[in-house]
C-alpha cells in the first residue's frame, strides 16, 4: 500500500514505472497521466510567459515596441527563427549562442522561463489539482479523468491564472530593478490597474480579504451577470482592498527613503511595494515584504561567504519574494477583521525587517554611497591675507573660482552609461 497522505501526488508515479500507481483500479493510471500533462502543459504556458517577460523587462525601460521588431542577434541583426525561441528547449538547441554568428545568449532568458515555468506547474498542482493546499481558502479539487476538462474547477483555474499573474508581475518588477532601471510607467500601470479590475469583476480573486466582507471566496452578492455556474457581482470591495493594500504596502517603502542610496532605488521600493500590495492585499503584502527584509539582512553575508556573486539591491530582492507569497499563502493566513491589526501586524514587520536590511547593506558596500553633492569648505582653503587683489578688492583666488569652469573633452553622445 502506498504511504499516508501519498494520494495527492501519486500521479507523477506513472511515469516512473512504480508498481503500486494503478494497482488501485486501471483508470488511475489514465488519471496519473492526464494530472501529469496538466502540469507539463503549464508548465510550458508558464515559460512562454517568461519568455515574454524577458521581452517586457528588456524593452519597456529602453522604450521600444514590445511587438516589432521580431526577436534578433543583437550583434549580427538575424532574426531568430520560430523554433530556436522556444523556451528553454530553444537556448538548450543553440547551445547558448546565436545560430548565425556565435554571439553567446545569456543563460539568464532559459533561467527565467524557466522559472515562470515552474511557478505555474506548482500553482496548477496546488491549487487546481490538490484543492488549494497552498492557501488559506478551500477550492474545490478538480478530478481530471477520461472527460477531464469538465472536471475541471474553473473556478480554480481563474484563480491560479491571476495569482500566477500578479507573480510574475512582482518577478519582472524584480528584474527590472536588478538592471538598474527604474520601474516603466506602462509596467506600473498594469501592475496596479489589473487587480483592482479583476477584484471589481470578482472579488473572490481577494484571496486574503475573503473573509473580511464575509463568505467563501466566491460567494458572491446577488445581482451582476452570470458566466456558466459563477456569478460575477461588480462591487467596489475588491478594488478598496486593491487600493488600501497598495497604500499601506507602498508607505512602507516610502519611510525608508532616508535609508537608500539613489534615487532609483527610493521610486522602485515605493512602487514595488505598491504592486504587492495591491496583488496580495494588506496583509499578504506586507508580509511578503517583510520576507524580502530577511533576505536583503541575509544577501551581504552571503555575498560576503562568496555564495553571491554580485551585490542585490534591496528593492529587487523585495519584489523577487513578494512573488513567492502565492506558493505560501496558507503560512501567512488570511486578513485580521481589523484594519489596524492588518497594517500594524504586517506593516511593523516589513518596515522593520527591510530597513535593517538596507542598513546592512550600506554597511557592507560603503563604496556605493554617492558622493555628497556640495562638500563641506575646507579650513586650510582660506585665502591668506597677504594674497593680490584686483582693483575692487577681490582676491584672484576668488575671481578664478567664481569662473566658469573650463570645458573639457567629453564622450561622444550615446556613449554613456544607462542610468536609472
């Protein structure tokens, strides 16, 4: 017999040619193999949506069309063909390097599909297939058999679509920010407009929040349209909790704008913790950045053990663990009833965790704080009283720094470096 709990995950069995998978009754093995092609296939829809997030994070900040021209070479300009961009498969083909010319293809476009790939696979297995064991809500669990599409919860495949989404936006957020870029205007447009719709249209999608109004977390009002079984209700709930977690979350980045460093960083952690906020709601949000204040505290250190290669900055490190929030919703809960509970027991947490986070950080890599604007004079400057005059009674130290400074060879435009 299989062991205790082994139900859930017995589908991957199959594949693995273990005895005990269909020795319940011959139709397990069709329903393993139908639960494992769910997975495999969001999978790849999830690493297609890496891809593109590979296209969004590159192109946004630099403000080109996301659709024209086709992905190319950039050094040789060939366009790339169909098959050498899927994802993962395509990088692994070429070997990490561009079929025309041999330029090498950073291994860092498969490592994002990659990991949009997976995030999917584990959201369609959590939540579609074993009930929603990751979160603090119970979805109804699709059984998938020989007619598998009607047994599946649509329902909770709308959920796990947007909470896919809203990682996925915290994770461009996240990448974004690592190429010193500060957020685009479009990105943070959609980042903020499309929870605060798709909770207008469903408040169910509010995971936290649902027992806040009351309720299963689609049990709607009476009224609105319907679509099959569901009703979808317009109401103003779910885009007030869009709105309040995005106000709280982002407040927290805003009190610690003396902490940072540039003003890129200050704009991004505002926004970044705004985007949370209004994915995951108050107190899903908060604590997803109080996880991303543990691991700025943690980074240096392991920077320091040579485990990274390369200093993080805190705001991308804020928004890489937001998007974990989903996987681990059941571990935070859902909202407190009270408002005040909400944004001091998440809020406090975050704001404390993410500015010794910061501190640690300057602390560990002083060499990166700016140099002060307009340095103290200095005493040993003093003009000496005994120095040349001119006819009005200026020194001709004075004179010489009053003028304009002498114009010096500079780069040829285009040459510098992007700056955020």
């Amino acid at each position: 017999m299989p062991p205790s709990g082994f139900a859930d995950w017995a589908f991957i069995l199959p594949l693995a040619g273990l005895p005990w998978a269909g020795a319940a009754a011959s139709n397990e093995w069709l329903t393993g193999l139908l639960r494992a092609f769910i997975v495999l296939w969001s999978f790849a829809l999830g690493a297609s949506v890496g891809s593109f997030l590979n296209v969004v994070v590159y192109r946004l900040p630099a403000g080109l069309n996301l659709s024209r021209p086709k992905s190319r070479c950039p050094r040789c300009e060939t366009p790339i063909r169909a098959t050498d961009n899927l994802p993962v498969i395509g990088w692994l083909r070429l070997r990490g390097r561009c079929r025309a010319c041999g330029l090498p293809i950073a291994a860092r476009y498969p490592l994002v599909e990659a990991v949009c790939g997976t995030a999917l696979a584990l959201l369609a297995l959590q939540i579609v297939l074993m009930g929603g064991v990751n979160l603090p809500v119970e979805i109804g669990r699709s059984s998938p058999s020989a007619l598998f599409l009607r047994a599946l919860e649509p329902a909770a495949i709308a959920v796990c679509g947007v909470l896919f989404i809203g990682s996925a936006t915290l994770f461009g957020a996240g990448l974004i920010a690592l190429d010193g870029h500060r957020l685009p205007w479009r990105f943070v447009a959609f980042a903020l407009l499309f929870p605060a719709i798709a909770a207008g249209l469903w408040p169910g999608v509010r995971i936290g929040a649902a027992e806040v109004w009351g309720g299963g977390p689609w049990q709607l009002a009476e009224g609105g349209f319907a679509l099959g079984p569901y009703r979808f209700a317009p109401n103003l709930a779910g885009p007030l909790d869009v709105l309040r977690g995005a106000a709280l979350c982002a407040l927290i980045g805003g009190l610690l704008f003396p902490l940072l460093r540039t003003g890129t960083e200050r704009t991004n952690l505002l926004l970044i913790g705004g985007i949370a906020g209004a994915w995951w709601g108050m107190w899903a949000g908060g604590w997803g950045l109080a996880l991303g204040g543990a691991v700025t505290v943690a980074a240096p250190m392991l920077y320091a053990a040579g485990l990274l290669r390369s200093r993080v900055a805190p705001p991308t490190l804020a928004a890489m663990a937001s998007a974990l929030v989903p996987l681990g919703w059941i571990l935070i809960g859902t909202d407190p009833p009270s408002l005040l509970v909400r944004a001091w027991g998440s809020g406090a947490p975050a704001l404390f965790l993410l500015g010794v986070g910061v501190l640690i950080d300057r602390a560990f890599f002083p060499h990166l704080d700016p140099a002060p604007s307009n340095p103290a004079p200095n005493p040993d400057d003093a003009i000496p009283d005994d120095a040349p005059r001119d006819d009005q009674g200026n020194s001709g130290s004075r004179q010489s720094a009053a003028a304009p400074p002498k114009q010096t060879a500079t780069s040829e435009p285009g040459s510098e470096l992007r700056s955020g």
